[in-house]
C-alpha cells in the first residue's frame, strides 16, 4: 500500500485558495484542513479571512478556532493536531484537502518530520534565565561541550535557538543536530498533489488585495480588534501582532488614524504575499495554477 494521498490548495493571499479549497472537497466528498497560521486563533475572523458558515458550503472543516488569541502555538503542536485531523478523515474514507497559505505549517505536516519535544516551558524558563545572567557566549560554549555541531552554527546573540537547543537536549537526550539528521532522512507523510494559485500579473494580485484589506474594513475590522482588547488580550501576543491586528490596535488606542492604517496593512500584506511566493517558488512538486 503506497501512502495517503491528500491534495494541498496554496498560494499567496487573496488568490481564493479557501472558494477552491472548500468547492474541490464539496465535488470529491472530501473535508477541508486549514493550514493558515491566524485562522487558529478564536474571535478572529475578520482579519483573518476565516471563511463563514456560508463559504463552507457545507463541508467540515478543521483547524479554525483552535486556541484563544492570547495562546502560543507552535509549528509542532499544528503538525501534532493536524495530523490527527487527516488521519481521522482518511479513516473516514474521506479525502483531505488541506489549504492554505503558511508554507511553515504546510512543508513540516507533509514532510513526516518528527519534532524533539512540544516543550517545557519552566525548563525553557530557567534556560532564558541563565542565558540572561552569563550571556551568549557562555551559552553557545556549554551546548559545545554536548553538540559542537549547533555551536558552531549558532550566533551568540541568537537566544531563541541556542535555548531550543539545550531544551531539546534535555528532554530526548538527543542533539538538536541528531534530531534535525533524523528528521531529514524520514519519509514524507503523505502523497500530497499540491496546487499553488496565483496571478500572472502581480498588479493584479496586489489590487485583488487591496480590495480585500477594504472588505476587511467595511466588515467591522476595527470593532473586531477592539473587542479583542476589551476582552484583555496582550498587545505584544502573536495573534495581535498580525498584518490588520497590530494596524487597528493603534487606530483603537488612537495611536494613529483609519487611513493611515488601511494604507499600511494593504502594504505589508502585499510584502506578505511577496514573501510567500518566494517560499512557495523553492517548491518544484508545485503545480501552478493562474487565477
């Protein structure tokens, strides 16, 4: 028996990934798993472009509304939960149909990679600690005594990953250099048929977005973003610090006005999609497909 077989719908933002995504499994009688970094977060759905009741035209989807705004996620946790969803929707004899536009989420559920530990965050804790009292290059000097590899990889200044590092250690006594090697050699997860939608024309893509971020803004972005800090998220969490989020919170707090931030979050969505493309144009199993 050969792997499971699933399609994958990406491409940049506003190419219609989700109309497709949802359209295709309603034809084959498939379910739709979002891979979409912001989609996870509760309460955010204007923003986000989280599709409505309606959009869904009926199918089940996965992976919406997972986790309150004010929670950390994790590459590893959505490898975690969103396999669990494929795998029980195969079992179901049904097809997969995973969509979206992280590239992230996206490359490490199909690659099968295994990650060393979902984490522990007083261990973590405790390491930060450390790293803040003896400095970077006292750190990166003890991880060579027990992974020279990462050491000698690692800038001191790159707190995060040489914390990861030790982290990884001590809860698989494995080198994050071990773990990476055998993540590497593992065989892919599933036989994916990818899809990536785009424009041929980029000014096309960028006024397709334009007019989404002033959808965005018609449909109540700002009561929604307002409504988020009422409810006490922090400013500084991930999901408030993404493209149309971060805008409105300082149009809320009256740090900036409308027009200005409709202009903004319309330009850091098109770098965003810029962006995307470039990750996406690495992948030669892509199939393109022009809007």
């Amino acid at each position: 028996m050969g792997k499971p077989q699933i399609i994958v719908i990406t491409g940049p933002t506003a190419t219609g990934k989700t109309a497709l995504g949802a359209y295709l499994a309603k034809q084959t009688g498939g379910e739709v798993v979002s891979a979409d970094s912001m989609q996870i977060y509760k309460n955010m759905d204007i923003g986000t472009a989280k599709p409505t009741m309606e959009e869904r035209l009926g199918v089940p989807h996965h992976m919406l509304d997972i986790v309150a705004p004010h929670e950390a996620f994790s590459v590893a946790r959505y490898v975690e939960e969103a396999s669990r969803c494929i795998d029980g929707i195969l079992r179901r004899g049904k097809l997969p149909v995973l969509v979206g536009g992280t590239g992230l989420y996206i490359d490490s559920l199909l690659s099968g990679r295994e990650f060393s530990a979902r984490g522990d965050a007083a261990l973590r804790n405790a390491l930060e600690a450390e790293y803040d009292k003896i400095g970077g290059e006292a750190m990166v000097q003890k991880l060579g005594e027990f992974d020279p590899e990462s050491a000698a990889k690692l800038h001191p200044n790159d707190k995060k990953r040489i914390v990861r590092a030790f982290e990884a250690f001590e809860l698989t006594g494995k080198t994050i250099s071990q773990h990476d090697l055998e993540s590497k050699s593992l065989p892919p997860r599933y036989d994916a048929v990818k899809f990536a939608l785009t424009f041929p024309d980029r000014a096309e893509l960028y006024a397709r977005i334009d007019r989404r971020v002033d959808a965005m803004i018609e449909k109540g972005l700002q009561g929604e973003v307002r409504s988020l800090i009422e409810m006490g998220v922090p400013l500084g969490c991930t999901a408030m610090q993404a493209i149309g989020y971060k805008e409105m919170a300082d149009v809320v707090l009256g740090k900036c006005d409308l027009d200005s931030a409709i202009e903004k979050i319309k330009m850091e969505s098109r770098r965003y999609a810029k962006r995307q493309l470039t990750w996406l144009r690495r992948d030669t199993s892509l199939e393109w497909v022009e809007v």
